[in-house]
C-alpha cells in the first residue's frame, strides 16, 4: 500500500473478524518493530506472540475487554537489561561507520560538554527509562502501520495491569509489559478519528 495512505487509513480498530491471520503476517509485523530505532542502536523491545484463547481469557482479566477477541495479541515489553550492553552496542556502530564522517567533531563536543560539567544534563541515566518506553512506542508505531499494509488492524492497548500480564506470560523482572497489540481483520470500517488542525499544533517556525 501507498506510504501515505498506510498512514491515513491507520485506525485503531477494536473489533475483529475470528478469520486467522496467517504466521508470515505476524513475522512481518515483528519485523517492522525490529527496523525501529533506539538509542545506542540497543534494541530494548522485546516481544510475546498470544494465540491462545486460553492465555488469552486470562489476560481479559488484566486488560480491556476487546482485546480477547483478536485472534493474536502481541505483547510490548522492554527488556531493561538491554542497557547494560550500551557500550558495545554503541562500538558495535562506529565500528562499522555510522558514524564516520563526524564522530571525531562529535566526541570533541562531548568532552567539552564533560569539562563545562553539562553532560549530565544532557546524557541523564535516569532517563533511560523514558527510553525504554520511546523505543517500544516507535516499533509499536511501525507495527501498526505494517498492520494496515497487511490489510489487518490493532489498536494500542495501554489499559493493562503491566505486573500481571508479566507474570501471566511467565518473563521475569528483567522485562517490563509496555503495552498490548490486539491484531486481526477488521470487522469494521471506522471513519477516521478528529485530530486538530496543523494550525493548532505548530506553534512557530524561528
Ligand atoms: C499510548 C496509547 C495508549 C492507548 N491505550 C488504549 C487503551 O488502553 N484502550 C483503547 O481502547 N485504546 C487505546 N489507545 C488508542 C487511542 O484511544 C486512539 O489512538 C485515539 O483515540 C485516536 O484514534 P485512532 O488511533 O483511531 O486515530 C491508546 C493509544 C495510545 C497511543
């Protein structure tokens, strides 16, 4: 499908048809979060493929109730440990040169930012965990989109007892539950959602 009209017809979609959807769809949906971005390049989302109704009719009782009804839920989780590979991953990257052409220019800046005692600010660990979550949003993003190519349709669930669900689908404190992904064929076709206009967001052009 067409970029923008991927995009456009993006709804969130709450009802589904109980027609399966086949495995190479959902391994195209995985793979459309693994493309997403993360800060180090560390790769913090990780993933549980729900097909079963009976995991499923437990996790009704942690979640809003639509969710049950998809014939696959995928399950968000951020994967905390992935941070203690930061550094490698970050060598791993300018090893092979993404960095090549500025680096140098780069790590410049960073030690004076080190001397001028403002890198903290800048490079703050407390926010790691805001990127955990940045990270999950953006290939949830990308999921739902390649959703929509597929002809299929979600709807990000965040109404969910993150604990429970963790502790229903057996992962340990390593991993935190970000957010649930009801995917199946529409049963519907939803008139898109109001948005405000490009007036009401964009505040100024300096
Ligand atoms: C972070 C996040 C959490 C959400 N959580 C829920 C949820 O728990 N239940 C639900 O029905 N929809 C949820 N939604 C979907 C929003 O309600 C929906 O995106 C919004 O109403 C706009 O509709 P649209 O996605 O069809 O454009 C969530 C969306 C986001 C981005």
């Amino acid at each position: 499908m067409d970029f923008n009209e991927v995009i456009k017809s993006r709804r969130s979609i709450r009802k589904f048809k109980t027609q399966p959807i086949p495995d190479k769809y959902i391994q195209e949906i995985i793979e459309a979060g693994r493309l997403a971005p993360s800060v180090s390049n560390i790769q913090s989302t990780r993933y549980v493929i729900i097909k079963s109704s009976e995991v499923k009719e437990k996790l009704n009782e942690y979640t809003v109730p639509f969710v049950k009804n998809a014939p696959v839920v995928i399950v968000c989780c951020a994967y905390k440990k992935a941070w203690l590979e930061q550094e490698e991953k970050f060598l791993e990257l300018k090893n092979m040169g993404a960095f090549k052409d500025f680096y140098q220019e780069t790590e410049q800046q960073i030690n004076n930012f080190a001397k001028d005692g403002k890198l903290e600010i800048m490079a703050n660990p407390e926010i790691n965990k805001y990127y955990t979550w940045q990270h999950a949003a953006i290939a949830i993003d990308h999921m739902t989109l390649k959703a929509v190519d597929l002809g299929l349709g979600s709807c990000w669930v965040g109404f969910v007892d993150r604990e429970k669900v963790r502790k229903l689908i057996n992962l340990n404190e390593d991993y935190e539950v970000i957010a649930l992904l009801p995917i199946g064929y529409p049963s519907y076709n939803p008139l898109p959602r109001p948005r405000l206009s490009i007036n009401d967001i964009l505040l100024k052009e300096l």
